[in-house]
C-alpha cells in the first residue's frame, strides 16, 4: 500500500460538476488499494457537511478557501499576475500559501503526489525529487480557452482571453514536462498534450459512468421533451445553449410547436428569448438528474467548444437515451453517427436531426440501446478504475527501484 497525496481544485463530493465526478471515481479507484490523504481547495458552494463518503474512503482530507472568492484583495492580485507576469490567471487565482506549507510538509513522507486539473501544478514544486508526480487532464485547457477567445463577442473578454492563452499554453507545457505521469480524458487530448510537450508519458484514462445507478427507463418517453444537461457557469455550455436557443431551437418549433426544452443545472445568468420564453423550462440544480433524462424524448448536446469527454454524456448512453449532438459535444466518446447517435454541427442540421428522432420513436429507441451497449462495453467506472491503478502500480513500482539503486 503506497501513501497517495492528491490536490484538488474543489470538493470532489457531492459530485455536481463533471470534473467532480471524474475526480470521485479516481480518487474513490486509487483508495481501494493505496492509502489516500486529499488536499482540497473548498470553493464557495461546496457542501463540506455533505462530504462523509468522501471521508470514508479516504486516509484523511484536509480543506482549504480558494483565497480569490474571499478576499479582493487576493483576486486583484490574481489578475495582476496573470496580466503583468507570465503566469496566467487560471494558475494565479489557486495561490495559497497555507496549502504550499501543508502540501510541502505531507509530500516529505508521500510515495506519490496525484494533481487534479492544470492549475494545480502550480504547486508542484513542493513535491520534492523523487516522488512521482502525475498530472490528471480534465481538458486541454490552452485550446479549450482558445475556442473561447473565438467565439467571445465583448471585445474587452476577447482581447483578455487572447492574452491569456499564450500564458497558458506555456503554463500547460512546463506542467507536462514536470509530471512523471498524464492522465488525459481521451485519445485526441492525449495527442495535443504529447505534441505541446514532447517526450511527455501520456496515458488516455477516459471517463465513465456508473452502470449499475444508470439504466434505462422500462417506459418509454412519450411527447416532444428535450432535455440538455449542464450549469450555465460553464463557458462551453453557457455558450452551446445560447446557440441553441438563437439557432436551433426556433427552427425545431417550426415544425413541432409541442417541443419543450428542459434545462437541468444551475442557470444563473441564462437569458431566454420571450419568443422562446413558453416552451423552455428550467429545472435548475436537482440532486437526481435521471428523473429529467428519463422523459426526455432526445438529449441535445450542442456545444460548440470543450475538450476532455463530458462525462453527461456517458450518463445519458447508460441511461439509453437518444442523443444529438455536434462533433465537439462527444468528442473522444466511442458513439458512431446513425447507429449510436446523431451528429450535426449546424444549426439546420442539428434541427433537422431532433426533428427525425421526435417523428421516429423506434429509430430513437435503436439509438438509445446501442448508446447503451456502447457504454458497457467501454466507460463501466469499475473497468476504468482498474486500468488506472494498472498505471500508478507501473509508475510506483519504477520509482521504488530508483531509489533502491541510488541507496545501494
């Protein structure tokens, strides 16, 4: 049994998010055989009271604020040093000087230090010689704010966000080139993350859902119910249902004025159209998404920026639900256009899609069984937790044998 200390950006549990939930599994994986002491950043909306199975399969969890959601003091020294110095903003907003002596202080006696997410590594440097780093990448973070940039229309954000991605991608390499170890969420980031840092031990640990608390419904959907899944503070989705709303979902109106679009997820922030106003509902957070999914006669999943596999959309094929989606929307999952789902990456396209699965109900049924098969055979979190340990065995055992030569 090795002792792990790992970091993460927030609370792991409750899982709300789908960087939560992929740092649940691993660090829940990583538990069953190794001794596990977690360093958390608490952001300002985690329920730390809510955390008992997180403390139960763990060795010991310590927590700590993000310093820039308390203090303007710390965010205004946040931006500035992620506008005035070459680090970005990303990596500054995570400065704490009480995690750097705690984490320094356990990482002496640690076998092996497990970061998750890219601003993290901005602490690694308090790992000393020796102890094996790995690196868990959620995204591609440098390409994923350089979509951003793109599509940004104020043009204070844009000129802000396109400073900060060369930042970033500098950031991103030096953090490839520090861990020992890579986990990226799919094949595609793996090889943007081998091509910033050459040389770089990559391994894809995809994401994946939980079979057995996911399945299909014995009732089929009836109606004309939409559903999308995914807060709105999250640029890629805020983004992708805008699309939506503006593009897509006029266009589906036309020809069934009895489509309802449900949004489940915190939704601060989102404006609809009073045109629209009527046939869009907001469920909000609900702490049992199967419930909307369930009646839901085809998920959407128009986003239009992203990287990593989203990990909502493992949840839908588990649950056999009928998915549009575009290119970007599934990127790295193993869904094939007209046997597992349907992909369109215009805004004509991805009406016309819904429409066909709406006046369809057995071709939508078809699509949702073979999401469902496709999620067994590939994204089962047991599989995917054995795999992973397969990795951390490799790098231990290599970091136990040069130490043993280098005393010897």
């Amino acid at each position: 049994m090795a002792r792990v200390l790992a970091l993460t950006s927030r609370l792991p549990f409750p899982p709300r998010e789908g960087h939560q939930l992929r740092a649940w599994h691993l660090l829940k994986a990583l538990a069953q055989r190794h001794e596990v002491h977690l360093l958390s950043f608490l952001r300002s909306d985690d329920d730390l009271a809510a955390a008992d199975p997180l403390r139960a399969v763990l060795h010991g969890l310590e927590t700590f604020p993000i310093p820039s959601e308390h203090s303007r003091v710390a965010l205004g020294s946040a931006l500035a040093r992620g506008t005035l110095t070459r680090s970005p903003f990303l990596a500054a907003k995570y400065a704490s000087s009480t995690l750097r002596d705690r984490l320094t202080t356990l990482a002496r006696n640690a076998d092996l230090a497990h970061f998750d997410m890219l601003p993290l590594m901005a602490h690694a440097d308090c790992v000393p010689a020796g102890v094996p780093v790995v690196f868990n990448a959620h995204n591609v973070e440098h390409q994923l704010l350089d979509n951003r940039a793109q599509i940004e229309a104020r043009p204070l954000a844009r000129t802000f966000l396109r400073g900060q991605v060369p930042r970033l991608r500098t950031f991103e390499r030096t953090a490839c080139h520090r861990a020992d170890a890579v986990l990226a969420c799919s094949d595609s980031d793996a090889a943007a993350l081998r091509e910033l840092a050459p040389g770089t031990r990559v391994h894809t640990v995809p994401n994946g859902v939980d079979l057995e608390a996911h399945r299909p419904s014995p009732q089929p959907p009836t109606g004309a119910q939409l559903v999308f899944v995914g807060q709105m503070g999250w640029f890629p989705n805020r983004d992708g249902v805008d699309w939506f709303l503006r593009e897509v979902f006029p266009r589906i109106l036309a020809a069934r004025p009895d489509a309802e679009l449900v949004l489940v997820g915190k939704a601060e922030g989102l404006e609809i159209p009073q045109a629209l106003a009527s046939r869009v509902r907001l469920a909000g957070f609900v702490p049992d998404l199967r419930p909307a999914v369930h009646a839901a006669a085809v998920y959407v999943v128009p986003l239009r920026a992203g990287s990593g596999t989203r990990l909502k959309v493992l949840e839908a094929m588990a649950l056999g639900k009928a998915i549009v989606t575009t290119t970007v929307g599934s990127e790295g999952i193993a869904l094939r256009h007209d046997h597992s789902a349907l992909y369109a990456d215009d805004a004509e396209s991805f009406a016309a899609a819904v429409l066909a699965l709406l006046d369809s109900p057995e071709r939508a049924a078809r699509l949702g069984a073979a999401a469902r098969t496709c999620a067994k055979a590939h994204y089962g979190w047991d599989a995917i937790g054995r795999d992973l340990l397969g990795h951390y065995d490799r790098l231990l055992m290599s970091s136990t044998t040069a130490r043993t030569a280098m005393s010897s």
